[in-house]
C-alpha cells in the first residue's frame, strides 16, 4: 500500500520511522519548516503565519560525535544529541528555530545552536519560572517579540483572528489526545504505551489538521480493532523527554503496560488547553507557563502561612499524579530521568515520597539516552514488576 | 600529588574581606539563638539580599558553606547523607553538601556536630533565585523535605542577546523585576511581621552599588602587566561583595583599602606571581579543597589574572535618577546580567553572558591561555567551558587547558593529570603569541 493510502496506527508508525519525510514534502510545495526544542516555544503563533511546526528531537540510536566539541559530556545527553545531530546535517531542511528556557543547558543550546547551526531565522523566548502575575505580564511581552519576529521574517503581520483559529485548531487536537489516552483505561488497554508514542510524535512532525485527522483515524481504529494489548501491570512512567519507542518498549516486552506517562512527549505537552476567550496572547501565555506541568517551573506553596508542609507541599506539586494514578487505575510508577537532567533529579525524591504517601511503589531508573545501555535498566523493570506481583 | 609551596604573593586587605565571611556565619548562629530571623539565601547578584537586609534578617549562603565543608574537610560526610536519601549523585555538589547536612539536622534536632564555622542554623526562611541555574531552586525545594521554612523564589529574566535588544525590551524587563521584587517585599513583610525601612533599604542599595564600584575598579587594575592580583586573592574576597557578607559601607572601605594596596604595588612594578610568564583567565568555579595547587602553577609563572565572569561585580553605571531603591536593585542586577550584551551583539556573538565576557577579559586582560575547570556535578559552571574555548580560539587565538574536577569532591580532581599537559600548554601559548602577532592582535 502506497504510503499515502496509509491511515491511523499504521500512518502514525510510518510517520514515526522517518519523521521528517513529510515536512520535507510540504517544504518542496512551498512550506516553510520552522524547528522548536521543548514544549514551550509556542506552536500556536508559528502555526498562525501558516509556518509548519517541527518538534527537534535526538536519536537515542545515534552516537554524539560532533557535538562533543560543542557541549560537554556532563550536560543533558538529549540536548548533545540533538545538536549533534543538527550538526550532522539532519535538520538543514528547518527554515528556522525557536527555542526557549525549559532548563539551563536548552537555555544555552538555545544561543550555541545558532552560532553553529547559523539558521536563517531564530527566536529565543525567555521563560520564567515563577507563575506570579509579573512573570505571565513578562511571559506574554516576549511573545509578542517572537510575533513581532515572525512579522519582519515573513514580511507580513500577525492576525490575532488567525492566532484564535489555530489555538482552537490545536485545542482540538488536545481533546483527542486526551480521548486516545481515555482508552488507556480498561484493563487491558486499548492501545499501547509504544503506539502512544508513535502516535504523538506523529502529531509533532505534520501541521496541526493533518495531526487531527490522523488521530481521529487512530482513535476510530483503536476503538474497533481486536488484539490490542494483553492484561499486564499497569504501569504510569513518570520523567525526563522519551522521544523514542524503546524504554517503555522494553517496559511492555516485560509484560507491563505503560498506560499513562507524564513526559513532554506525553500527556504534559498535550493535556492543558489554551482559553479561548479574551486576549489570545495572554492565554497562551499562561498556558505555556502556568499549565504545563513541568519541574522548571516553580511551584510556591507556605507563602501565606509562613510556613512550608511537606505534604501539602507534594500534593500541590504532584496532586494531577495522584488523578493519574486513580482514573488509569495505576499500580506502579516508573521515574525516569536523563542522567545530567537536574530538573528532574531533584524532584526524584520528592515524587517517591508523593506516591509513597499514595501506597504506590515506584523505580527510579537512570539513563545515558543511547541504546545500548538499556539492558541494565531491563534487568531493574523485571525485579520491579516481581514486587508488583507480576 | 605535587608538594605545596606558596608562591602566589597574597594581597594584605584580602584578609578582613575574607574575615567577613566567618562574621557572617557566626552572625546567623547568634540571630538563630536570640530567636531573630536567618534565612537560608542561594546567591542572587544583589536582586534581594538589600531588600533582606533591610528587614534585619541574617542571611547565609548553603553555596559558600559547601565551599566551607569542602576546604574544611568535612563534605564527604554529607555528601554520603545526601546520597543515601536518595538523591541522584550527579547533582550539584554544593546541594548534596546542603541536602545531606540539613537531612543530618533534622535527624539530630539542631546543627549537626563538628559543623563547621560553627554551623548552619535553621532557617526562618529559605530565599531561592532562579538566576543561570536550575539548582538554585530546585535543592530548595527539595529542602522542603527536611525544614518546614517557606520559599520565595527570586526572578530575573533571561532574554538573549538580540531579543534584549528590542524596542521596549528594557522597559517590560525592568518593570518585571520591581513588580517582583514588591511582591518579595510584601512576602517578607508578612513573615517577619513587619514593615520593610525603606529609608534603610536606600540607604543599603546605595552602598551596594557604590561596594560594587570600588570592587569593580580593583579589578580593573588587574589588566596592568605584571598582574598584582592573582585569582586567588579574587576568591578570598569576593563573597564580601557577592554575598554582602558585611555591612556594605563597612566593605566599601575594606575593598578601598584593596585598592590602594594595588595601586602601591602596580607603582612598585609587584607582581601576585614572581616572574609572570604567562597571563590566563580562570572560569569558573575553582576546586575549593584543592586551592594549593594554584601555587604549583604559579611556580611555572602563570598567574591567574581574571575570572569567574559570574562573580565579578557590574560594570558601574550610575543610577542615582531612580530614586525608588527596588528600581535601583533591579537595575543593577540587570547591567550586571546583560552589561555585555550590546558588546556581544556588534561583535556578532551570542551567550551575552558566561560566554562573550571571556572574550573582553582575554583581550583586556592580555591573556595567553583560558584554563578552564569543568564540573561534572555543575551544569552551570560547565555547559559554556566548549563555546568559550572554540571563540576564543576563533576570535582571539588564544589557547585552552581544561582540568577536569569538582567544587566539593576532591576525589574527581587529578592535579597531576593537569601538570603533565603544562609543558605542552606552555608551548601552545607560545605559540599563539607568534600567531597572534602575525593577526595584528596586540598581546
């Protein structure tokens, strides 16, 4: 079957293989392909010059070579891997980039991207971590600059009739992330934690339509196939960026299902919603900020009382994880986190102690971001699956 | 590892400064025990201690006592605290010092014994900053899991080079860090269960800045050959400054003193090194149980003669036409942020800062080598070292020796290792001088 024939899981898949086929299609009619790192370089405004967004990922697969001369070894293995990457070439076919402040080291690959990489056309939108009304005031002017660059890139104005319509676009697509990640609930699941990759990854490599068709075709597919998933632990990962199948492929080869997650690949990136009414610019950026749940982001809790509880302190944190937990039915979490990832190492703790306070067992699991060391971590998933009961 | 030999010529006024930091710790110990306020602060380039100050709260810096344990020889055994909690070993060795001290304060009801400096007492407020690093909050946060003190997270923005160069980009940045610093204020205000002296808070703000100006001269000094001033002196005394470890009247004074003893030596032709052969920028953090070694390499001739861009004081600019003292703050914590940005940009360079600074330092400073020390548990300290070395070779064609090692485990620092690469070092700066030459470059 011709590629073009293909529809829903299989699309998806073929999407994921080689995610850049069909950008590269798009840019030889016309398009042009603009890069963005992370989950907050803000999607909606770049759709909204018709720009088509493209999700930066590395490749676990690949081995860093040439941006050991640009990074060093003791910083996020993901973000020396993309740029390597970018330095080998695999993403000349970007029109240009938007980067962001989603950690340090992203902060500052943000700025060594573009004395090597040279793009035609980059932004870098500065991201707080506090939520206080200052920071979102300050948040919603840098996004105003990144539109007003666009406007002097493309040679044409921002529509905020135009930003609307594509917040609504991409709010569309958010409800029918969320309707696939519904039929994570029954026991077995509908569709797996592998498939579930593939398929949001998919969503990050077209233009938001084609993303919300196709998940439309998945969902539809998903709810009448037979053979999906057999019964198995049911399992939430919880960590650093998984941008490939492998981990939690590995989870499932072991007969686990990994029914819900809480990664930038995953339901963190898709699950809030823009507001659709007022000023689309402060919306957003209060979505970007304030909704996405990710440990860059400072969460205060005890300032009014003067005083700090722990426990209240983890339940404002982590309290979604406890939702998760109940409404996927989840019997053991697996944290995940990137060697050299501070955001996520220092909350390891932290979250143990939440889901503890929960009666729910969890792993912490470390990773270098390269294939061949994944075998240790199989060995550590097997023992913990035992003491699930599995 | 090699014998130690002090060659390095200490400066005599580097001593009071440095004295200030043990005034500062004993401070918080006798606050602690007349029940007065202390807080636990990450440093935050003067965008709260004045406002804390103020308010009479005793401020210490877990970042500068991790430096203390590590010297004192007292660290692993925090370090192995932290470790058996639970947390990653590849974090920050600063908050693993801190994690596993306050995890060991709990479990013994107050300071741990055999603290050093007398300890760290518990803290009334913890007072994080989201300044260049993750850490600075995120170990706070995680402090929660042993001390019921709330967190305030100072802000600051971190725009890039051109994009803080729009139109309107000062006035939103600006404006950002007064609403929040009114909001630190207000916070203060309810947890101490007072009102913040205003006058007063002019009054620190303004010595701050004026500390930080003399500060700044003493080191524009630095760029005379023979250097007087070697990087270790720069250590010794810079959390006077950096940490307002002081009264910031008082510490001008100190660091005026510094200055007049540089002048003398500059005079007299002194150098910090005998014999100065080679001149090179230091970044970033030193390996603070390890200091000797800087002798060693002075014995060769090199003298360390700038640094640390993070911990240098700004550029002076004058700010007296804002007369609300929080703008003044913001101000000044900014120019100290982005003072090199417009720089950066003519010259078409990005990282406006902990990257292009090194650019100016090297060719005001006439630098023949950048010997740089990256830390496997420091992002911060470490994610630029690679761009630094490629622009300034590109740039300036100045050479690189990186010694690999750590601020607090001394275990990750081979100084052998590094005195085996000086002779093939020394020649590279060698030859450099003749490139350069032949460049057009002056040095």
């Amino acid at each position: 079957m011709s590629e073009h024939n293909l529809k829903g899981i299989a699309k998806a898949q073929k999407i994921y293989s080689d995610r850049s086929q069909r950008v590269k299609e798009l840019k030889v009619a016309g398009a042009q392909i603009l890069g963005y790192m992370c989950i907050y370089p803000v999607v909606e405004i770049i759709s909204s010059f018709d720009l088509v967004p493209y999700r930066i990922f590395g490749s676990i697969e690949e081995p860093i070579t040439k941006a050991d001369n640009c990074l060093p070894t003791c910083v996020c293995p993901f973000l020396r891997s993309a740029l390597d990457l970018g330095l080998k070439g695999k993403y000349d076919f970007l029109d240009g980039v938007v980067m962001a402040h989603p950690c340090e080291v992203a902060e500052k690959l943000a700025h060594i991207w573009r004395t090597y990489m040279d793009p035609v056309y980059s932004f870098y939108i500065d991201t707080p971590h506090a939520t206080r009304e200052a920071a979102i005031e300050y948040h919603k002017e840098s996004l105003k600059d990144f539109q007003k660059s666009l406007e002097v890139f493309l040679g044409k104005g921002a529509s905020s009739e135009k930003l609307k319509k594509t917040i609504e676009d991409y709010n569309e697509q958010r409800a029918l992330v969320r309707e696939l990640y519904d039929l994570k609930k029954p026991d077995p699941p509908l569709i797996s934690g592998v498939e579930t990759i593939e398929v949001l990854e998919s969503l990050m490599s077209i233009p938001v339509k084609e993303g919300n068709e196709l998940i439309r075709d998945v969902i539809e597919e998903i709810k009448e196939r037979r053979g999906g998933p057999a019964k198995g632990a049911r399992v939430l990962i919880w960590g650093s960026i998984i941008d490939s199948i492998a981990v939690v492929k590995l989870i499932e080869d072991l007969g686990a299902n990994v029914v819900m997650d809480d990664t930038c690949v995953g339901s963190r990136f898709f699950f809030p919603d823009v507001e659709t009414t007022g000023d689309p610019l402060d919306k957003l950026a209060r979505r970007y900020l304030v909704d996405l749940k990710c440990p860059r982001t400072f969460i205060e809790s005890g300032i009014e009382a003067g005083k700090k509880d722990y426990a209240e302190d983890l339940a404002l944190r982590f309290g979604y994880l406890g939702d998760y937990v109940k409404q996927w039915n989840i019997k053991g979490v697996v944290l995940y986190a990137l060697r050299f990832c501070d955001t996520h190492a220092y909350e390891v703790v932290s979250v143990k102690d939440y889901l503890s306070s929960l009666g729910i067992p969890s792993i912490y699991l470390e990773h270098d971001y390269s294939a061949t060391s994944l075998s240790p971590l199989k060995t550590r998933v097997q023992a913990f699956l035992e003491t699930l009961g599995y | 590892m090699a014998e130690k030999k002090k060659v390095i010529k200490r400066l005599k006024t580097m001593y009071p400064l440095r004295g200030l930091v043990d005034k500062m710790f004993e401070k918080a110990v006798e606050y602690s025990h007349e029940g007065k306020p202390v807080a636990w602060c990450m440093v935050n380039w003067w965008g709260g201690d004045s406002l804390l100050r103020a308010m009479d709260v005793a401020c210490i810096y877990p970042e500068d006592y991790g430096a203390v344990c590590a010297a004192a020889g007292v660290a692993q055994t925090y370090l192995e605290r932290c470790n058996s909690d639970g947390f990653p070993d590849h974090i920050c060795g600063y908050a693993r010092n801190c994690l596993g001290y306050a995890s060991l304060m709990k479990a013994q009801g107050g300071i741990p014994a055999g603290a050093p400096m007398g300890g760290m007492p518990k803290p009334s407020l913890l007072v994080g900053s989201g300044y260049f690093c993750d850490t600075r909050f995120k170990w706070f946060q995680a402090l929660g899991r042993y001390m019921d003190a709330p967190l305030w997270l100072l802000e600051m923005p971190h725009p890039g080079v051109p994009e803080s160069l729009g139109k309107d980009s000062e006035k939103y940045i600006i404006r950002f860090m007064v609403e929040e610093l009114k909001k630190f204020v207000a916070f203060l205000e309810r947890s101490l269960g007072k009102k913040m002296d205003w006058d007063r808070l002019d009054e620190i703000v303004s010595d701050t800045i004026e500390m930080n100006r003399v500060w700044w001269e003493v080191n524009e000094l630095r760029k005379v050959k023979p250097c007087p001033v070697h990087s270790r002196d720069f250590w010794s005394c810079m959390p006077a400054a950096l940490y307002q470890a002081g009264d910031p009247k008082e510490t001008t004074i100190l660091y005026k003193n510094m200055y007049d003893e540089v002048k003398g030596m500059i005079d007299r032709g002194e150098a910090a090194v005998p014999n100065e052969k080679f001149r090179l920028a230091f970044a970033e953090l030193p390996p603070w149980h390890s200091l000797g070694f800087f002798d060693n390499l002075a014995e060769r001739g090199w003298n360390c003669v700038v640094e640390s861009w993070a911990y240098h004081p700004p550029q002076f600019i004058d700010l007296s036409q804002y007369k609300d003292p929080l703008e003044r703050v913001a101000r000044h914590t900014f120019q100290y942020f982005a003072g090199f940005f417009k720089h950066a940009h003519e010259a078409g360079e990005e990282l406006g800062y902990f990257g292009y600074p090194y650019i100016e330092y090297v060719k005001n400073y006439k630098c023949d080598g950048f010997l740089a020390h990256p830390l496997l548990t420091c992002r911060t300290a470490t994610n630029h070292l690679m761009y630094v070395q490629d622009r300034l070779m590109q740039k300036l064609k100045v050479p690189s020796l990186f010694m690999e090692g750590d601020i607090i485990d001394y275990t990750l620092f081979n100084p052998d290792e590094v005195l085996r690469k000086a002779d093939a070092f020394e020649e590279a700066m060698l030859h450099y001088r003749d490139v350069r030459k032949k460049e057009g470059l002056d040095w």
